[in-house]
C-alpha cells in the first residue's frame, strides 16, 4: 500500500498535468500488475460496494481516538472530509506492513462487507495500528467506499497508453467496464490492458466509447448550412448503449455501468435483436407514446431488484438514435446518415414496443429550428442535438459534430437565508446556500426557502460571500448558518414541478447560481408567484 | 478576584489599570508580540519584552516603548507583572500578574516546539491560564518540525534541479526567518540562492539586529533569471496571484502554516504543495500546556473556542472565552489575506 499511497500523495500534491501523468507512468511501470490493477480501478473511478458501514467506521474510530462524539464531529466539520478526518485523529501507528494494494484488497478491505460489527471492530483497530498517516487516509477512504483524486480517467487512459505505446482509444475500449462496482481487477486485468493491439479486440459485451456532444455557446448559424445536420430533440434521460453479442444482452450506462438488471423491459430489446448489434440512445421513463419525466425516471435508477409490479408503474422504453455495430461490424466511421438509416431499418423490423426511433426533426433553416426549439418545455425535452450528417462517430467530448442545443434555463433572482460549509476544497467555507423568493400569501411578505445550489461562484466570489455570511450570522444550526437577508442571486435551474414535499410546493430541477446580482435590493427579488407562473 | 476583564478596548487589568494586546487605543498596553492583530499603533505607552524591541520598532515607528528582560519583575498598583518566553516568534511573551497571593497567566500566542528564532516556551505556574485556540481541534497535531523542513528541502532540491523556482509563502514575520534559520542548521543552503519580496528584508534586519543569526537572504527582484530558476523565494501570502508573481514564471509554489495540516486546505489555494511548520500550540501541546499551569480556570480568547472551552469543561476546569478582536476565528481565510497572524 506504501506505493500507492505515495503516487496517491504525488498525484495529490501537484496542480500540474504534466507532473500527474509522470507520476502516473512511474507507477505503473514499478507496480506489481495485482497492485497497478487496482490503482487503476480506483483512479478510472471504480467504487466497490461500501465494505464497512459508515456508522460503524465512525464509533470505532471515535473509541479508538478516545474523542466525545461531539468533538468528532466538530474536527469532521473543520477537515471535511471523513478519511482525512479519521486518518488525523486515530494515534500514531505501532508497527507497519509491507501488503500491497491488491492484497489489502482482497485479503482486507473487501472481506469487512457483511462482516458482524463486532469482528469488523477488532479487524479495524488492527489494521491502523500499522498504517501511518497517508496509509489510514487511503485505508478510511477504501472502506467508506468513496475514492476521489485529481486525476480524469482520461490521464489514467493517457498514462497507459503511453507506457504500454498504444493508440489512446485503444485503451480507452479496453477500459470500458473496468470500473464496474463488481468488477475485482486482477494482475491479468493489467496485462491485457497493456497487451499489443490485436485484430479481435471486439469480444465479449463491452460497449463503445460513448461519443458526447458539446454545448453550444456560439451562435447556431456559425454551424453553416443547417441542411448538413440531422437534428433531434435532446432526450431527459440515461444516455446507455444497448449491446448484443454472442447471445447475450448488455445495457451500459454512460458512466459505464452495466445496468442490465435494472431494465428488464430492455433485456428483452435486446434479445430479439440480431447477433452483433449494438445501439446508442437514451433510456426513458414512458407513459404510453409519450415520454415521462426524468421524476419518473428516477424512481427505477436507485432500484438494484425490479418488482413486475414497478415496471408496470414506470415502464421505461430505449429511445434509439445510433447504430454502432451492425452483423458485428463495427460501423462508426461511416456517415451518420447512413448509420441512421440502417438504424430506422432495424427499428422497424424488430418491431419491439420498449424500442423506439428518436426522431429527426425536419426543419429548412435554423431560424425554423428556434422556433420547434420553443416546443421543448411542452415536449419534456431539453432541447435539440446537433448531429453533422457525413460525420462517423468519435469518442469522448472531441471535434465539433455533435453539439448540444439547449433551451434556456429558468431562472429568478432568489436571497440567500441559509449557508452551510462545503466539503473537500471548499471545507470550513460556507459554498452551499438556501435560497427563498418573497411569499405575501400570508399579508406580510416573507422569505420562503425554494432551492439549494452550491455551484457557479468564482472562487474569490465565494470567499467574499463566506466572509458576509459570517458577519451576517443569525442562528447556528450544526454546520448550518441562517443570515440576515443581504444577498441576491440569480438563479438558473431546468425545469420545475410541483411538489408536496416541498414548503413552497415546487420542486426545480438542477438549481445553480447564474450570477451575484449587487446590484438587486433584496426587497426586489423574485415571488413565489414569479415561480408558480413558471409551472405550465 | 479577577485580574483580567474585557472591555471594549481590549483585555484589561482592573488593579493593575493597564490592557494586553488592546484592539483600540489606550494609555498603557502591554504588548505579548509584535504581531498585527497583537500589537496595534495609537496607544500612549507600550511596555513589552526586551527581546521584542527591534522588530517592534521596525513595525511600529516612534512609539514610547518601555521593556522588560524575560522574568523581570515590576510592580504597579500593587500588581506584580512580568514577562516570559512564549516561544511564539522573537520577543513573543506570557503576561504573569500577580495580586495579593492569585496569579494569572495571558499566553498571547504560543507553542512549545523548538524555533531557532526565539526563546523557548516557559510553563508557568498560575490559577487562570488565558490561552490561545487558534489549533484547538483534535485534527491538528504537528509532524516533527525538523521532518517538515527536511521535506522543505527535498522540493526545493527537485525544484532545483528541474529549473524551477520554488516560491515558499509564510508570513513576513517569524515564519520567514524561522525557515530561513531552519533550512541554515538542517544545511540545505546549497541547494540555490535565499531569496524574499521586499516586505521581510526589513524584519530579517531586525531580527540580525536583535542577535539572530538569519542567513543572508537576497531580494529576489535583484536576482538574475537563470540564478533565480534555482532559487527558494520567501513571499508573503498576502503576494499570491499579485503580479510580482509572474518574474518567475514555472515555479513551484507552497505554504508554510498550520493550516496546511488540511488537505482541503491547501487544495482551496490550489498549491503544489502545502507544509504544516506552525509557530502555534498543536492540540497535543495546548493541552500539556494548560495541564501544566496548575490553574483551575481556563479562559479562551481566539481560535476554536467553543469546542475548546466545552473540551476543558468536561475535564473539570472551569472554563469560559473572552471575545477577542485577535485575529482569526479558527478559519484559514480569515489570517492568510491580512498577513497578521502567524499562523
């Protein structure tokens, strides 16, 4: 583990790429391939299932720290973090091991699941008792199942690609399902990824790296000719790619988890297509033709086991809107056009209800295409995607072929009355706020909180904002401050329901700060009635 | 009775009639440090420790000052005061007052690790123990300072040897001489030229002046490029992302505080690389210190105060705050901008 938490602790303390991807490489190239495979996991983003209750982690580190629970709490209030916080606390360490990382893995961290309390308890003061301060962070964060550091499993992919000197999308397919919560990495594992580039690289389920549009900022006329594009409404659901190979039916997810079982209706897709296909599209909750709402939606995503009764309830259906691979060819570089067009084929032949053909929206000019792109709201969509029609499909967020074209947020000017201090960068700084409109339902104009938004300050914005939230403290509540109203802000979010459980009685989807308004008193900040009018 | 009271200006000493470390002007003030947030202009007399005097007279031009050698003993209005080593940064003191039989002890800021720059932390005895929180948690426990440094230099020497200067921030005064001094005795001056911005050259003189041997450290604007490439600058923190910054282009950069303990910390100011050396009582040290005065009654004036008074009361102390304007309610943000609390 000393290894790893050194490149954890080189890779942490640098802002540089250059130095990451150095240290990368240095890692990869010393490490045992058992070791490099789980360190790749955990940098590409792999989470195994939390092995240790987090309850549980905290009243043994609180005993073995011989802390209150209350001054426990306060240190996780000032660090932020629950592994750093653990890893400060606990004392110094007695003895050391020389385990590496796959052997705490497998022969450590991964057995505690499911463990009784009280053997996980014995099991985990013997193992601080040989980790030093970098070892207990990492160790804290294993076992809380939360593992982030500052590298892309795009500098992973980099980093491999350039030790094992192959082309980077190779690598990148081969990555594809690594990271699934499942998966246990094995020295094998590492091997292949580094493997020569072979002519039969297509086996097994794995899907394709997913090509990802852009957001359009530019004005959309700067896109040329609007006859060169295929355009689509933008679907509010999963992004997934529907796989079938080998008689066998995968449907992944665009951060690439397999979530096959959570969409049965969808197996059943895939198992009337023909061998070797694999399709792009959305997964969406329907009601009838129509398509529900991402609320719906969302009621299946947490969902591991599928009752009959919850399909029947939120019945999901795959919008398709790409063929990838047909008869086992890999189609990516043709045309889009043409992909579309065997794709319509293929739809219509299958015949199969949860499958449907997104379709295209035909319009002359782009000054048409904003007017249809009015309808989105009504239509439960986001917009429009952009798709150049003679372009083959890439991989990630490159080239300029897809682009998002979004209708614009909604959004009001809210007062901030509540702030709460953020976690990791942002800890023991106030960055996560409540914000209220003006409610004169009951006579006197009150502030009724609506959304919470963390994001969109700049970084010396919210230092300022943290300093005015100090001085204007009203009430403390734990880590929760309520301030004397002074701030407005504009508020931008996606959409907006209604909402019993909400004490304004709606709900807005992806709340988050557009900008500081200084210039706005906050007797002039939105009404509950300025929202409501939102609803339709 | 008590010997120690807030008032509107500052702490205050009823029959001794005098203030410590007062926020707004007074008559007499007796000054624990030199520090901003401690020692501020406008009062009529100071008194402080003799060892204070050159940087006090550095920061603060003209004032009618009067000091005391560590553990000299005057007497006014039947109140016996005197002044001992804090272990804070040069001259940094503990206010002893003495009044018919009762003893308190004002620490103004303290730590009892080791600093080349100053004379060492001296426990007292004492009924009522004022403290200092600013690291009162448990998360705050130091490294060895002499580990610190040795990690100081290790990336400076990498930094060397990539061509990089290697910008260290900490503040003007006490840290920047206390690393300057460290990195003298761990021998790691070879490594490049000790270079600083402007605003310490003129405290490293006091600090020569007041017998503290400070290596040479040159004004890095005086550097050429190449040798500057080679380099460890000593900047205030208040200098990041100001464009004096910009004369190095690919450096490395760092922050010498307690602060950086926190990973959240130092990742906030987005630096290569963060070095918990503090010139403040750790958690572990607070509470030797205070377990060692002998006192009963514990008052906390700045820093975690909440917890640590609640902390101390479930011990058995009869413990309580002052509301000080000293700098700084625990919050890395608070000090670092305003350069005053050498954190």
């Amino acid at each position: 583990m000393e290894a790893f938490a050194r490149l954890y602790a080189d890779l942490d303390e640098t802002t540089s790429t250059r130095d990451k991807l150095a240290a990368l490489v240095r890692y990869f190239a010393s490490a045992p391939a058992d070791d490099a495979a789980w360190a790749v996991y955990f940098l590409a983003g792999g989470r195994p299932r939390q092995p240790v209750p987090p309850k549980l982690l905290r009243s043994v580190a609180i005993d073995v720290a011989g802390l209150p629970e209350w001054l426990f709490d306060e240190c996780h209030l000032a660090v932020g973090d629950f592994a750093e916080t653990l890893a400060h606390v606990l004392p110094p360490p007695v003895s050391r091991t020389d385990a590496g990382l796959a052997q705490w893995m497998t022969e450590r961290v991964l057995p505690l699941r499911g463990m009784p309390s009280a053997a996980l308890a014995v099991r985990l003061r013997a193992y601080w008792q040989e980790l030093d301060w970098q070892g207990r962070f990492l160790f804290g964060k294993l076992c809380s199942g939360g593992f982030r550091v500052g590298v892309s499993r795009l500098l992973v992919t980099r980093a491999l690609a350039q030790m094992a000197q192959l082309d980077r999308k190779l690598v990148t397919e081969r990555l594809v399902g690594y990271t699934v919560t499942e998966h246990v990495p094995t020295a094998d594992d590492f091997r292949a990824l580094l493997a020569p580039a072979s002519g039969d690289e297509r086996s097994g389920g794995r899907p394709y790296p997913f090509f990802l549009a852009q957001t359009l900022t530019a004005p959309v006329e700067t896109l040329g000719d609007a006859g060169a594009w295929l355009v689509e409404w933008k679907w509010d659901g999963i992004r997934a790619q529907l796989v079938r190979r080998k008689g066998v039916t995968h449907v992944w997810s665009r951060g690439e988890d397999l979530v096959t079982e959570r969409f049965p209706e969808l197996r059943t897709v895939g198992d009337a297509l023909p061998a070797g296909t694999v399709l792009d599209g959305e997964i969406v909750a329907v009601r009838g033709d129509d398509v529900a709402s991402f609320a719906t939606l969302a009621t299946r995503i947490g969902r591991k086991r599928v009752s009959s009764r919850l399909t029947a309830e939120s019945p999901v259906a795959f919008v398709a809107y790409d063929l990838l691979e047909s008869g086992g060819e890999d189609l990516r570089a043709r045309p889009l056009a043409e992909r579309r067009e065997r794709l319509a084929a293929l739809v219509a032949d299958v015949g199969h209800s949860p499958l449907r053909l997104s379709p295209l929206v035909h319009a002359a000019t782009w000054r048409e295409y904003a007017t249809l792109r009015d309808e989105s709201r009504t239509r439960g969509v986001e917009g429009f995607v952009l798709k150049r029609a003679d372009a083959p499909y890439g991989v990630g967020r490159t080239g300029n072929a897809w682009w998002k074209w979004k209708i614009d947020p909604m959004s009001v000017d809210a007062v901030l009355v509540y702030a709460q201090r953020g976690h990791g960068r942002r800890a023991s700084l106030y960055t996560d706020y409540t914000f209220a409109v003006w409610d004169a339902r009951g006579g006197e104009p009150a502030l009724l909180p609506f959304a919470k938004a963390y994001s969109g300050l700049t970084d010396d914005e919210t230092v300022e904002v943290d300093r005015i939230v100090r001085r204007t403290t009203r009430e403390k509540f734990g880590p929760v401050r309520s301030v004397a109203p002074t701030l407005v802000f504009e508020i931008a979010f996606e959409g907006i329901q209604r909402s019993s459980r909400h004490k304004a009685g709606v709900a807005v989807r992806f709340p988050r700060i557009l900008r500081w308004r200084r210039d706005k008193p906050v007797a002039e900040a939105d009404t509950l009635e300025t929202l409501q009018a939102l609803l339709r | 009775m008590e010997l120690v009271v807030r008032r509107p200006e500052g702490l205050y000493c009823p029959p001794g009639d005098f203030f410590i470390d007062p926020w707004r002007p007074v008559e007499r003030a007796v000054i624990t440090h030199a520090h901003g947030d401690h020692a501020r202009p406008g009062n009529g007399h100071y008194l402080a420790s003799e060892a204070s005097r050159a940087v006090l007279a550095a920061r603060l031009p003209g004032i009618r000052l009067d000091t005391l050698a560590y553990g000299e003993r005057v007497v006014h209005g039947g109140v016996g005061l005197s002044l001992h080593p804090a272990g804070h940064v040069l001259g940094s003191a503990q206010v002893r007052i003495e009044h018919q039989g009762i003893v308190w002890v004002v620490s103004g800021d303290y730590k009892l690790a080791p600093d080349p720059t100053c004379a060492p932390f001296e426990p007292l005895r004492c009924t009522t123990f004022v403290t200092e929180s600013t690291f009162g948690l448990p998360v705050y426990r130091w490294p060895d300072p002499a580990r610190v440094v040795g990690d100081i230099a290790s990336w400076w020497r990498r930094n060397a040897e990539a061509n990089r200067t290697s910008v260290l921030y900490g503040y003007a005064f006490g840290k920047a001489q206390r690393i300057a001094c460290e990195l003298a005795a761990a021998d790691a001056l070879g490594i490049g030229p000790l270079a600083c911005h402007g605003a310490m050259l003129a405290l490293c003189a006091a600090y020569r002046a007041a017998g503290v041997p400070v290596p040479e450290i040159q004004h890095a604007s005086e550097l050429a490029r190449d040798t500057l490439r080679r380099a460890l600058v000593l900047a205030p923190p208040s200098a990041a992302g100001t464009p004096w910054l910009r004369r190095f282009g690919d450096a490395s950069d760092a922050f010498a505080s307690g602060w950086m303990q926190i990973r959240g910390a130092r990742r906030r100011r987005a630096l290569d690389r963060g070095f918990p050396l503090s010139d403040h009582a750790d958690w572990p040290a607070l509470n030797a210190a205070i377990e060692a005065t002998g006192a009963t009654r514990v008052v906390v004036t700045h820093g975690q105060v909440v917890p640590m008074v609640r902390w101390l009361a479930e011990r058995g102390f009869d413990a309580d705050a002052f509301a000080t304007e000293f700098a700084d309610e625990g919050e890395p943000e608070a000090s670092p901008a305003t350069d005053v609390d050498a954190a």
